[in-house]
C-alpha cells in the first residue's frame, strides 16, 4: 500500500507498506527506485 505524508516544512514524503512483521527502511540510489531495487527481485516479498 503506497501512502503519503507532507513534513512540517512542506515536503512531501511517499512510503510504501508491504507484508507483516518489524518494520524496515529502504532507501533505493539516484538513478533507481523501489520497483527495480526490491519489489521486482523478491526483497520486499
């Protein structure tokens, strides 16, 4: 589930909740992004 939040200072942040358990943080490079780096391989699964 992909959901949103706009920071004090007016940014807008996008975060994607996927399966059950601790949760954890991702950060995908410059020239890449979540569906390459872990939804495709398998990681998020």
């Amino acid at each position: 589930m992909r959901e949103s939040f706009t920071t004090a200072d007016g940014i807008k942040l996008s975060y994607r909740v996927e399966g059950d358990g601790r949760p954890v943080v991702m950060l995908h490079g410059f020239l890449a992004n979540a569906r390459f780096n872990f939804i495709e391989p398998g990681i998020t699964a």
